[in-house]
C-alpha cells in the first residue's frame, strides 16, 4: 500500500474502533495479527482481538477519538491520537501513541502506548458492573 491508502485504511478502523462492533472490528485484523494495547499483555488472533473488544466495549463506551497526527511510511502507520470514552456517566480520555503494521490491506500488528495510571485517575470510584 502507499502512504494515503495506508493512512485512510486507519483513519477508517479508527472510526470503526468507536463504533465499537466487534465483527467490524476484527474485519480489520490479519487472522494472525497482534493487538498489544500496552501496559496490557498483547492478544494474539483475529478471534481473541474480536473477542476482547467485545468484552472492552460492555464495560465503557467509546466516543470520538482525536487524532492529532497520523504518518504512513508504506505499510506502518503511526497515529498520536486521544482517545475519548464513557465509563458509566463519566468521560474518560487518554492520551496515545499507536502504531500500525499492515500486510495486504490488513492489520498485522496494532501497539498502543499509554498511561495506566492517567487512565485509573479519571475512572469513577465504582465501574458500572462493580457495584
């Protein structure tokens, strides 16, 4: 892929990821890809990507994200991005950095680095399902 197909190809999964449908989600995925959303172990497999997105997106709602800068050097993409969601009624925002590697149109590996603790400080003091 060149740069501009590579960087709509993200800029679409980004809308896709707050959509939040599993299916659609993993659509995106190699069957073998990576999805290490760090400090979180990394999750192996178009099934158990589709599958934990499932399980993210009954606990919080996504909201739209903000992509501050997004590069492509062929088949890697590389995205500065805030990504906004709904734990409950309160709103939740996390500043990242997220790297693509594509392989035929596809995501072969997905790694965002960002903050446990900034995410922990805005989560409210009982998460919907805790109480």
């Amino acid at each position: 892929m060149n740069n501009a197909e590579s960087i709509v190809l993200i800029r679409n999964f980004i809308d896709a990821c707050v959509r939040a449908d599993p299916d659609e989600f993993a659509s995106y995925f190699a069957e073998d890809a990576t999805w290490w959303n760090s400090p979180w172990r990394s999750i192996q497999g178009r099934e158990a990507i589709r599958e934990t997105l499932r399980r993210g997106a009954a606990r919080m709602k996504a909201l739209p994200w903000e992509i501050r800068y997004i590069v492509a050097d062929g088949d890697v993409v590389m995205t500065e991005r805030v990504d906004h969601f709904l734990v409950g009624s309160d709103p939740v925002s996390v500043p990242c950095m997220g790297i693509f590697e594509l392989r035929n149109g596809k995501i072969a590996a997905w790694r965002d680095y960002w903050d446990l603790r900034q995410f922990e400080a805005q989560l409210p003091h009982s998460a919907p399902g805790e109480e």
